[in-house]
C-alpha cells in the first residue's frame, strides 16, 4: 500500500509550482486530490499568475498518474469560495483528511514605499487564505473524528526578515504562529500542525522579471542565469534554488503515518540557507 491510501487532500494554489508538485507527490502516494487555485491574474501581483490551463494541466497529470481528482476554482482570500471548495471535497470523496496550504504571493519594495494595497494582498493571500482554508475544512474533519494533517507552506523568509519582503516575512512569520496555536488547539482530535520553510525555489512566483530586477539591479535586463549567481550564495549547499518537488517529499511525509506524532514543527526544506553565517 502507498502511504496515503485512502486519505484526501486538499490543496490550494494547485495550478503550478509548489502546489502542483505537491498535488502529484501526494496522489503518487496513493492521496485523492481537491484541487484549487484562482486561475486568474492576481491584481497586484508583479508576475502573471496561474490560469485555467495550469489547473486542467495539474489535472491531467494527476489521472495520468492514475490518481483522483476534484478541480474547482477558488480565491482562498475569500471565505465562501474557499468554503464551498471544501464543501464539494467533502460531497465527492468522503471527506478531507489532509490540507496543504500552498496559495501565495510575493510584492518586493522597500517598506516605506509599500502601498496599503500590497501590504494586504500578500497578507491576505499567505496568511488569513491559509487561516479561511483551515476554517472550511475543520468543523468537518473534527466532526469525523479520524484525525488529520495540516500543512502550511510557509518559507525561509518565516524564520529571517526579508529585506524588501516585509509583508511577505511576516505573513510567513504569521503561519508558524497559527501553526502552532493550532497544534495546541487540535492535539486533541489527532489533528498534527506543521509549516514547511523552502528556500528559494524553481517557480513562477521566483522566476519573474520584477524579482531578476529585485536582485540584480546592476544589470539591465537581468535573466535566469543572471538571478542564478545572486541565489547561490543564499544557501549552504552550492545551489540557487530548489525544485518544488523537494518540497512535496516534505510534505508527503509530514502528511502520513510516518510523522504521526510530528506537530507543531517548522521544517526547513532549505539548502541550509537559514544555516548560514553572514
């Protein structure tokens, strides 16, 4: 048997990136998948973000890897869209065993000169989507009364300030917080708690020209190769950026039998970077 055979899981900002490695891992292991995602352009955003196409592509691999899916669009910044997403899992497959929390955005400036509007999209996003998808989800699961797991993508940038990513730092400084009052909270139903802090990873939300700006702006028109040679020396390990999927083996064992007892902790998939000297 796969080690999440039977269960289900629910995961946000599904369409791409670490959401979608994260849906593939999970159903490799034998998971069914809600899948979600807005599948629009996130106003504020400086990046083009995931379409419809991306969810129907994360889709199609899942069943190409003979795995269950539910697709539905949803913007987890507000409640009843997130709501009804984990209502119709519940109605499709019995029930939502395990949530992953990968929706998030990024705006980078300096703090006096972020705008109202992009200190509440990145907030909104990382940290109250995660704590409405938490919500949808946990009346039922407790009512079920056959435990669950709950895992919060939160980031290196959870554990160090991020110059010119202070909404960004503190929104994912913000889920360790709400990971661990839950831990304490839901103990009891034997539902386990834990944040996952990658380090820069291989993804769109990376992999943009406002970010090749951000952190080469001694270039003028700054590429991959270029950011590469500023990421490398952010970890220990001689390498610019992770793939998503080192992030979805993380989360695929925090989500099984084999981390059981394992709440309340925040894992580093990091290359070491938060080990760093200065």
């Amino acid at each position: 048997m796969a080690r999440l055979d039977g269960k289900v899981a629910l995961v946000t900002g599904a369409a791409r990136g670490i959401g979608r490695a994260v849906c593939l891992r999970l159903a490799e292991e034998g998971a069914a998948i809600v899948a979600t995602d807005l599948c629009a352009q996130l106003d504020g955003a400086p990046y083009p973000t995931g379409t419809p196409e991306d969810l129907a592509e994360t889709e199609r691999l899942v069943i190409d890897l003979g795995g269950k899916v539910l697709t539905e669009t949803a913007d987890v910044r507000i409640t009843q869209e997130i709501n009804t997403v984990a209502e119709l899992g519940q109605h499709h497959f019995g029930g939502i065993d395990i949530v992953v929390a990968a929706a998030g955005t990024f705006v980078y400036g300096p703090t006096r000169k972020l705008s109202d509007e992009d200190w509440d999209l990145v907030v909104d996003v990382n940290l109250t989507g995660v704590f409405r998808t938490t919500r949808a989800v946990l009346p039922h699961m407790i009512d079920r009364g056959r435990g669950g797991s709950l895992i919060f993508i939160s980031s290196t940038a959870g554990f160090v300030g991020m110059p010119g990513g202070s909404a960004y730092s503190a929104s994912k400084h913000g889920l360790v917080g709400l990971a661990r009052s839950l831990c304490n909270e839901l103990a009891v139903h034997n539902i386990r708690t834990n944040t996952v802090h990658p380090t820069t990873a291989d993804t769109e939300l990376v992999h943009n020209d406002a970010m090749y700006r951000a952190f080469r702006p001694d270039l003028p028109n700054p590429g991959r190769e270029d950011f590469a040679e500023a990421a490398i020396p952010l970890n220990a390990l001689p390498i610019p950026w992770i793939d998503p999927r080192d992030v979805a083996h993380a989360v695929a064992w925090l989500a099984g039998d084999e981390a059981r007892y394992v709440t309340g902790i925040a894992l580093p998939v990091d290359a070491g970077c938060t080990q760093k000297f200065p």
